[in-house]
C-alpha cells in the first residue's frame, strides 16, 4: 500500500513553455501532499505543500508565480513549471503523508532546453 | 529552524560487512526521523523510521538507533548486500510525517 505515482517520469520542453506535472496517491487519500526539487548528486529540497481545497504553502524562496501547485483533489496534486528556463531542469518528486509516514513517487526528470 | 547533518558522504563496505551512517540534528522538538533509500533515477523510498518515544527500532538487517540527548541518530544494515548500494538519506521533522528536513546523503557502495 501507500503508493505515490507521477507523471511524466521525465519530460525535455523549450525554454519560456509551460510544463505540467502530476502527482497521484494511488490506493489511499492524501490532504497533504509535497513538491521537492532535487539536482544531481544533491539532497532534496522542499519548494512547497499541497494541501487539499486550499492554497499551497512555498518555502522560503521559491516563486510561487514560477511553480504552480494545485490539488484538486484528495489524491491529485499538480505542479506547474511556468515560462520554464535551463535553471528549472531538475529532478522533481513529489510525496504524501499517509498512516504518519511519508511515501515519495517515483520522480519527474525535467530538461529545459 | 531545523538543519540535519548527515555523516559520512560516501561509504564503501565489502559484502556481508556492516554499514552504519550517523545523522545530527538541530532542534530538540523533532520527533521523527525516517531514513530513505534512492536509487537512481528514482524516488527515495522509505526504509525504516523511529519516532521520539523510542530508542532503538529493528526490521531484519536494519535497525535505527536514536539518541534523544545528543540529538542524534544512526542507521545501520548488517550483512550488507550488493543491492544494498544506493543513496540514503535521514530525516528529522517537528510535525510528525510533514514538513521533513534532509540530511545531505550518504553514497554507500557495497563491494562484492
């Protein structure tokens, strides 16, 4: 149980275009969700949190204009890379906290050329 | 707020050997630590985690100590396995499974 899906696992898209991410908990219902950005050989780092009918929480940061976050839903939240540029290429990941723990998808490879 | 530091960066053990990684953290009201295994390419997945009314926890070849007054906690594989190689990274957080903080990662590389 508890699995967390994402999708594209990896997308390539040109600078100054719009990229939509999804992120699904696929056999239980998360009102919290989380986008972590992630570069290489690097930790992960939190952009912000999702929660369910609300707004999204950033951190410190992060433009929240730039990623959009929308969870529309108990189990799909989206992030949106506004007017992409080579910077934005990194590893995204969403999580949800489900039974006190919390489960990480699978990951979102974005390359902004 | 709450900083973790993760020890060492990259470990390399001979196969069957032990493996022990060491986090330390900053705020004394974090109450869960979780340790994730990322492989690559792929999303960390959760291993093994403790939370701050217990001292040590044990699943098979791995265990989790934690030492609440040095604000500190180490994670260690026994019988170490080449599919053990992978990245791991420890976690602390004041909010239960929310807003974690990561430490940097350790690169553990089991040799056969």
């Amino acid at each position: 149980g508890a699995v967390v899906s994402q999708h594209p696992s990896w997308v390539i898209c040109k600078s100054g275009t719009s990229v939509k991410i999804e992120c699904r908990s696929l056999d239980f219902q998360a009102t919290t969700m989380f986008w972590y950005r992630q570069f290489p050989k690097q930790s992960l780092m939190l952009m912000a949190t999702s929660n369910e009918g609300s707004k999204a929480t950033y951190e410190q940061g992060v433009e929240k204009d730039k990623f959009l976050i929308n969870h529309a839903s108990l189990t799909l939240s989206t992030l949106t890379v506004t007017s992409a540029h080579p910077e934005d290429s990194s590893f995204y990941i969403c999580s949800a906290a489900f039974a006190y723990e919390q489960y990480f998808g699978p990951g979102t490879r974005l390359t902004v050329t | 707020g709450e900083n973790v530091e993760q020890h060492p960066s990259t470990l390399s053990v001979q196969e069957g050997d032990s493996a022990v990684i060491k986090c330390t953290y900053s705020d004394s009201a974090s109450n869960y630590f979780p340790w994730y295994k990322q492989e690559l390419g792929k999303g960390p997945q959760l291993i093994i985690d403790i939370r701050s009314n217990v001292g040590e926890k044990k699943d098979q070849r791995i265990a989790v100590t934690l030492n609440k007054t040095a604000k500190h906690f180490s994670l260690h594989i026994t019988e170490t396995q080449p599919e053990d190689s992978a990245v791991y990274f420890c976690a602390a957080s004041i909010q239960g499974a929310q807003k974690l903080v990561f430490g940097q990662g350790t690169r553990l590389t089991i040799n056969p």
